[in-house]
C-alpha cells in the first residue's frame, strides 16, 4: 500500500502538469448571493472571508497586481515554479458573464499562470458561463469547486447556505457533464451532525463524478453568526479534539471513492480570528499524524467504499 494512503492533490496536478504547480489565491472583487440578498442575508453562519485572505490577496488590487505579488513571494525559493491562479474569496462565478471572462483572462495572461481554479457555490453555475468554462478547458486547465458543506439538507437550512444538496448534486453533474474538473469543499462537525450522518457525506459523494474534494474541521471564528450561536448554546456544538477528528477523518477517507483526490484534511484560520478549536498545529504537521494513523490502523482511502 502507498505510505500515503489516499489519493492526494499532487497525484491530481501529477496527472495534469509536468513539474510543479502552486495555487495562488485571488480576491477578485465579487459578492454573494447569500449576502446581497438575492439568495439570503448575512451569509452562512460559519463564513468569515478574512480566514481565507493572503496578505497579498485584498480587495482593490488587480488581478494581475494580486499574481504579481503572489509570484514574487513563491519564486524566491521556487524559480520555476508554475502557478493556477485561484479565484477564492467569495462567490467567483457570480457576476456578468463579460466581467467573469474578463477577469477569468487577465489571470490567464499571467506570465507562469499555467490554469483557473474557480470556487463557487453550486447555485450560481449559469448554463452560458458553464458553456464559456468548458470551452476554455479545452484550452487550458479548469477545476471549479464547488461549496456543498453537507448533503443534509436540516443542516444546510441550520447554516443559512440557501441551497439544497440536490443543488449541489445537479451543478457537479453538470459541470462534469460539460468536460470541466470539478472538485467539492465540506465541512466536518457542523451542528447537528451525528458521526453517522458525516460518513453518510462520504458514501454521497462518492456517486457523484467528482475530482477533487477538501475537508476541513468546523471551526469557530470571531463575528459570525455562529459564533454568536456558540455563545448562547454551546451544547449544541462538538469541537473535535485533533485525535478525533483524525480518526473521523481516516473513517470519512475509507468510505469515500478511491478516484476521488483529497486535497486537504483541515483548515487554518488565523489565530487572531479563530475562537476553537485551537490544535496548535500547521497542516503538514497534522497530515504526518493522519498517516501515522492510517498505518497504525491498516487504513487506506475507498477501502469500506463498497460496503
């Protein structure tokens, strides 16, 4: 069995690409229908969107300015590096068509940008920008991923998202359907989630044509309307402690289809904004102690997929 143990991202990008690739983080001005009111107000409970910012990722500079920067900070150790300019703050497919291909372009034409990965919510994949993407991955590289969180659709209503899991279904198989890489995000340990009902994610998904999915534990993060929640009921929630989750973790891989690459396990939000839970660990740090898990464990991805 490989040390790993499960499909990662580089297997995916290895797949793609020759030599490596960094993902670099955009912040490209857009919205959220959950937000502007359109879908919803005040967002999804959980949502800070500085937890995911880079410094040199803010609103008001250019994309361009915004690869620049990004650039400049991994090329002093990586010189040939290669790089897929990541449209991550927010809702990137929600907008004018024109103003989406226009921004989609300008990282395009970045020297070293060598692909798009686009995060959205399965509720804003509109027939002619789907149209637009799949021409351009045959072009060039395209992965869309999509916010889905849970495949309960109580949890959903409880997190304010303004969709359902069906939503998510048809914008993956689409998206699919059309030639474009496809990837999910979910979130494990939301309110109301039973263990049961989380491995019941991974069996879910697993039907569904995906390339990619990140998980990343439920965290706790300052002026949100969760957090707000945290504070008055409290008994409602269960922050994982790290060997938990880690072997909530290893359970969810096992039941989930071995095609399927896991780009990451958690999240780091930034200690100033994060309330819990608080591991006190960097992502590659817990990665090592995941694998020295599945060793110990005789654990390995897909492997209770079938049951």
């Amino acid at each position: 069995m490989d040390t790993k143990r499960y499909r990662d991202f580089a297997d995916f990008l290895n797949e793609h690409f020759d030599g490596k690739v960094q993902k670099i983080s955009l912040h490209a001005g857009f919205t959220c229908p959950n937000r502007d009111g359109s879908i919803g107000v005040g967002g999804c409970t959980y949502c800070n969107n500085q937890t995911f910012s880079p410094d040199y990722c803010h609103t008001g500079k250019s994309i361009t300015r915004q690869l620049d920067e990004g650039v400049a900070f991994f090329a002093r150790k990586y010189p040939t590096m290669r790089y897929l300019a990541y449209f991550q703050a927010y809702t990137n497919t929600y907008g004018e068509l024109e103003e989406l291909k226009r921004k989609y372009e300008e990282a395009l034409a970045h020297p070293g940008v060598v692909g798009i990965i686009i995060g959205t919510r399965p509720d804003c994949m509109p027939a002619d920008l789907l149209d637009y993407l799949a021409d351009l991955s045959r072009r060039t590289f395209v992965l869309v991923e999509y916010g889905v969180e849970s495949t309960s659709d109580e949890t959903l209503r409880r997190i304010n998202r303004g969709h359902d899991f069906a939503t998510s279904v048809d914008a993956i198989r689409r998206t699919s359907a059309a030639g474009v890489l496809v990837g999910a995000h979910m979130i494990l340990g939301l309110p109301g989630e039973s263990r049961e009902m989380m491995l019941k994610h991974a069996r879910s998904l697993s039907q569904l044509p995906l390339d990619t999915l990140k998980l990343h534990q439920l965290q706790l993060i300052r002026h949100t309307r969760m957090a707000r929640e945290y504070e008055m009921s409290p008994q409602d929630f269960h922050l994982y402690g790290v060997d938990e989750y880690i072997d909530l973790a290893i359970d969810f891989a096992e039941r989930l289809s071995p095609s399927i690459a896991i780009e990451r396990f958690v999240s780091q939000s930034p200690a100033e904004l994060l309330i819990a839970p608080r591991w006190g660990l960097k992502n590659h740090e817990f990665t090592a102690r995941l694998l020295r898990r599945m060793r110990e464990r005789d654990a390995w991805q897909g492997r209770l997929c079938d049951e």
